[in-house]
C-alpha cells in the first residue's frame, strides 16, 4: 500500500528583483510589465513510499530537498504535478517551531502538540513520556527562553516524536543535540517505522540515512537523480559529491603538491574502489570485502616505486597509512608510457560508519621523492551493521555458558 | 482459504488503492477540527501579551480606565459633551470598551500572519486559526473590561433593563466585522506591509467617526444617514442604549450593521482562503 505518491511534482519560484515593495510601487507598476526571473525548485520529481518504509533524500544545500518536505506537509503546493499521501504526516522541519520564548517547557508541550495536530486529551496522556523522552524533568516549568539550544531540541523533538503520525518527515534536525541523543532520536524512528510508521528522512549525515531508510532519492539541481534502494542512492550521492569538490579540491592538491616534492615522472590517475566482484563502488559496508586501486601512468622510466595509500576518518585523523615497502613487497619495475594498476585488498573492513577521504601517493623506490601525490581524491562512505558503538567494526561473536552454579540447584535439577 | 475471506481481501485492497478525497470540508468543520489548536493559540496570544509583566491581564482593565479618565477630564470638564444626564465616565467606557477591542483586535490581528511566519513556513494547518485567536484572545480582554462594569453601574445608579442581554449579540456582530477585517488585512498585510502603518492611524480617524467619546444625537441630521453606513456607529450607539439607556437599538442600521459584519466576513475569508497557498512562499 501507498503511503506517499508524488507524481511529476515541479515547483516555480518566481526571483523577481523588482516585485513591488509597497502599495505606491505596485500602483505605479500596473500595466506595466514587470520584470521577473523563473527559478525551478523542483523539475519533474516523481517517487513513491509504501507505508512502513522509510526513504531518505539525499542533496545538497540548495538542491530541493526542503521543498519537496514542504510540499509532501503541504506547507507550499506544486506548480505542477500531484502529491497525494494517506494519513496524519506530521513535519519536524525546524525542531520546536511554534515554541513561544515566554512559556515554560510544559506550556509549550501543549501548545507545540497541538499546532502539530494532538488532541489535549493526547497530550495528557503521552505528558510525561514526551518530558521523559527529552531528559528535561527538572526544568519542564522554565520559561524556553532559558533552555540552550539543544535542550530546545530536543523538547521539539520529543513533541514532535510522540505525535504518532502515519507519515514523519524529518528535515535535517538531528544536527543538534549531542551524539547520545541523535542515537536515541533515529532509534525512536527506527521503533515508530516497526510500528507502520512511514518515514521521509532529510539528511547530510548518509550513515544515518542508510541506517533507518530503505530507499532513496537523489535530488540535485531540482532534478530527481536516483530513486531506488538506499545504498545505491547513496553511492549516486556520493559521486555527486565528489564530482563538486573537484572543483574544490583541485585549487587544495596545488598548495599541497607545493609541499611534496613530485618529479611528474609518474601522474596517478584514479583513485577506485571497487567490491569483491570487480565493481566499481563509492560506499561499503563494515567487513565487506574491499579492493583500493591506484591507477598510475608512467612518464619515466621507474624502479621498483612505492605505492602509498592513506584513509583518514571524517575529522581529517589519519587512521591507516601503508605502502609497499611495509607490506614487504616489491611492485616491480616500469618503462617510460607504462600504465600500471596498483591494487590494495582489504579482506575485512573493520570501520565503522562514516565517510572516510582516501589518498594516494606513489613514491620513488628509495623515499627520495615523490612521483605524484593525490589527497583525498575519493571519498569512502562505510555503512555498518548496527552492532556497535566506536571508531572499529572488530569480527566479535558472543557466546555464553554456565560456568559454576549453586550446588542446591543441582541437586534440584538432578 | 474460502471464497468469502478472499471477497473481502480483494476489497480491502481496492479500499486501499484509492488515494484519500481532498479536503473539501467547509469552514466550520476546519474550525471544529482545529478548536483545541485554536485554544492553544489563544492562550499564547494572551500569555504572550502578559507575561513578564508586574500588572499581568489587569492591564486589560487599566487601558481603557485610563482613556476613560483621559476622556473625561478633556470632554466632560473642559469640552463639557451634552450626555443626556448620563455621567460623562460610564457614557464613554460603555463604547471605548469595545472601541479598544476593536482596535487592539485590528492592530494584532493585522500582523497575525507576519508575526507568526516561523510557524507558517514549517508547519501546515489551517490558516484561518491565527486571525480567530487574535480575536479570540482580545475577547479575553473585552470581558475582563466588562467586570468593570458593574461598580460603575452600581456607583452611578444606571438602571438597567432586560435590553442589557443585547450586549451579547452585539459582541458577536462586532467579531464578525472584525474577523472580516482581520482575515482581509492581515493577508494583505503578508504582501505589503504598509498595511501596518496604515492600520493605527485608520482606526485612529475611525474612532472619531463613531461615537464614542460624544454622543450620536451630536451629529447633525441631514449627515446621519451617511454616518450610520459606518458599522461601528451602530453598534457602539446599540452599546450604549441597550446597557445605559435600557431601551431598544436603532433596528435599522443595527440590520445594516449585521449586513456589513457578514459580507465584510465572507468576504475576507474568501480572499484570505484565495490567497492562503502563497502565504509560505510570501512571508
């Protein structure tokens, strides 16, 4: 069963830079053709969710994201094309909208509850676990103009939580509040889809994505790039990404290059990932099997020369660094116009979740100097399985067994 | 599985397979729907309005007592206004009551939709819930005013009639013109806030077009019938006679009156309604 339809959805915002201010401006320009520019939020979007399932879109800042989460709440209606959805949606697009500074946090579980569409009697009834649920019990009676922010979070998060919609959509809201709490807000929502809950998940943080969604749907430029399973989507994001940071990236290696001595003897030309079966992919999951290729084209002629690879986690750490001289093998030598492919395999990837920047060096065979250097030419987004916490996937299996026991007991059983 | 379970089935799957009817419930059922919203935008509004403040809601009865003395020492004292043999303060407080309602009602209800812009852009609901507790809250204020009344009266020895219950119909006509008002400036307001500045000084002419600091029998004649097109004239001169002078209002304009309140209603709904799509993208 459909949840939520969305056919051929496009939405127009009029950019107009001379759109009358006042009353006198807009009698002067009657008749007059005034000067408008189209922008399309959203062109010719379609997709659909079944209920119980969850679907994250995945863009940019600016692709429209927020606008198809404002047209499925029907905050705005389409220019074009039909959004039909069954049942209570209820929207965390901005987390305590409608809290008035003045009133005390129980006040405005109230108020919060009623404008997203709860019944007093509801309220009552769901009070103390929404206050619960938020770890706010001491200062439920302050004015919410003393909270901090993330207390303000997470009191919108807690009403907007206990709504029990057929349908949540959740805009980019688990940025705030502290790890602890962004764990136990997607564990509400995993909780609430068991239950048939539908989910439209909004997020930069792709691991969060993929965790709580099944599907995805890639939004760049307005334009739909991808609807399908999540991990694909993500993949199709993830190439995005990368192709902009290019752009980006491109201006950094120079200033870095500076710093590296390179011969241009040798120019690495891609960095690829690729799983177990030979295919090329962005995004992994934790202990799958995995394969870092390094693609080098030789200018020179070369002696055994020593590829480097790097992964560094999210906040720029280093967290493996290796080369050929350490892992005790030598590549060999190369001519002068020789391509050459340099292949890293990782059995088991033991990271968890994340986004991990991958760069490679190539270097001459005694240290010297370096051929060519790429930092974080590709970026490898890890998706884990959902048993641990920490920086490390370890292969653990855990077994249990009587080791002693009350001898009474045993007698009793005997 | 026999072939009744999977009749039923095969229904069930068609049931669902149809998308929901779009909304097309009239007004009334939206406000019934929204009442507990509504309730809780009322309160906020008065809340908001109080709080943090040493008087609270007796400000509520303190601005139109204190206009009351203002008016009277300039026109019982100084202009010396021919009142019929009413005293001057309760003459004046009968009318500037609901006058302040009016105006406070215009002024808050105007910027309804602009000052609650976080909540239209990120929240779906009705619209119409906003300028109803406007109103709705300034009606709070109306009749902690009207708890004044009855020393006055009492002070004063006004006799007073059954025609006094009037005062309730009246109110309610009053709140349609102002709801009418508020549904029309408020969503003009969203696209040109010029409307902001216009309002005050608006009521603040209209209020001495109506009769409220003098009398309706000070206005001349020949004009009267022009005057009275104004709704607000009917209804504080109604005010005044059912409450103070215990006799009948004007039926005729009161008729006007109630006919204006009404299309100024429908009619600002409607365009309120027209123009509610573009409110998110506007404000």
């Amino acid at each position: 069963m459909k949840a939520i339809s969305v056919e051929h959805v496009s939405k127009k915002f009029i950019l107009s830079k001379d759109r009358p201010k006042n009353l006198a401006e807009a009698c002067r320009s009657i008749g007059k053709r005034k000067p408008r520019e189209d922008f399309w939020a959203l062109n010719d979007v379609s997709f659909e969710v079944n209920q119980g399932e969850a679907l994250g879109i995945i863009g940019h800042n600016g692709a429209g994201k927020s606008t198809v989460l404002k047209l499925l709440t029907r905050i705005m209606q389409p220019t074009s094309g039909h959004i039909r959805t069954r049942g209570r949606v209820s929207a965390l697009i901005e987390v305590g909208a409608g809290f008035h500074p003045d009133m005390t946090g129980r006040e405005n579980v109230y108020l919060n509850g009623s404008i997203l569409g709860m019944t007093k009697r509801e309220i009552d009834g769901k009070f103390d676990e929404i206050v619960a649920f938020s770890e706010l019990e001491k200062f439920i009676d302050t004015p919410v103009k003393r909270y901090s922010s993330g207390m303000y979070a997470r009191l919108g998060f807690s009403v907007a939580a206990h709504v029990q919609p057929d349908i949540l959509i959740v805009d980019e809201v688990l940025a705030v509040g502290d790890a602890a709490f962004q764990q136990k807000c997607l564990d509400h929502m995993t909780d609430l889809r068991r239950s048939g809950c539908t989910i439209v998940f909004v997020s930069h943080n792709t691991s969060a994505v993929t965790s709580l969604c099944d599907t995805g749907v890639v939004i760049a430029l307005g334009e739909k790039q991808f609807f399908g399973p999540v991990l694909d989507a993500v993949d199709c994001y993830t190439k995005f990404v990368i192709k902009k940071r290019d752009v980006q990236r491109r201006a950094e290696d120079q200033s870095l290059l500076s710093a590296k001595v390179c011969s241009d003897g040798a120019t690495i030309e891609s960095i690829s990932l690729r799983s177990a079966d030979g295919s090329a992919r962005t995004s992994v999951r934790s202990n799958d099997p995995l394969v870092i290729a390094v693609r080098v084209k030789f200018d020179e002629d070369a002696k055994s020369p020593v590829p480097v690879i790097h992964i560094r986690n999210n906040d720029g750490l280093l967290i493996y660094d290796t080369n050929s001289v350490m892992q005790r093998t030598d590549c060999g030598d190369f001519r002068a116009g020789d391509t050459a492919l340099f292949e890293f395999a990782i059995d088991h990837l033991p990271l968890k979740a994340g986004t991990y920047p991958i760069s490679a060096e190539l270097a001459y065979g005694d240290f010297s100097m370096y051929y060519d250097s790429r930092r974080n030419a590709v970026e490898m987004l890890v998706v884990d399985s959902d048993t641990s916490y920490g920086l490390l996937e370890l292969p653990v299996s855990l077994s249990s067994s009587i080791v002693a026991r009350d001898r009474e007991e045993q007698v009793a059983e005997s | 599985m026999n072939s009744v379970e999977q009749t039923a089935i095969i229904d069930q799957h068609i049931e669902h397979d149809e998308w929901p009817e779009e909304n097309t419930e009239g007004a009334l059922v939206t406000l019934l729907r929204h009442r507990e919203l509504v309730m809780s935008l009322t309160i906020r509004d008065i809340r908001s309005r109080y709080k943090q403040s040493m008087l609270g809601v007796a400000w509520a009865l303190l601005q139109p007592l204190a206009m009351m003395l203002i008016y009277t020492v300039v026109f019982s004292h100084i202009a010396r206004i021919e009142t019929g043999g009413i005293p001057y303060p309760i003459f004046t407080y009968i009318a500037l009551l609901p006058w302040t309602f009016f105006q406070t009602g215009l002024v808050g209800g105007s910027e309804c939709l602009v000052s609650n812009a976080n909540l239209i852009t990120k929240i779906y609901f009705p619209r119409e819930v906003f300028p109803l507790s406007v109103i709705l809250g300034r009606t709070v204020d109306l009749a902690l005013g009207m708890l004044v009344i009855t020393p006055l009266f009492l002070f004063y020895h006004i006799h007073v009639t059954w025609w006094i219950l009037l005062v309730i119909p009246l109110v309610v006509v009053q709140m349609c013109f102002m709801l009418g008002m508020t549904f029309l400036l408020s969503s003009i307001n969203l696209f040109y806030r010029d409307i902001r500045h216009v309002v005050p000084l608006v009521t603040q002419l209209w209020m001495y077009m109506t009769p409220i600091i003098y009398p309706l029998s000070l206005v001349p004649h020949k004009y009267l019938s022009i005057y009275m097109m104004n709704p607000m004239s009917s209804i504080m001169d109604s005010y005044r006679r059912v409450a103070l002078l215990g006799e009948p209002p004007m039926w005729g304009y009161l008729a006007i009156a109630s006919l204006v309140s009404v299309v100024a209603l429908v009619l600002g709904y409607r365009l309120f309604k027209k123009l509610e799509p573009a409110f998110a993208e506007t404000v």
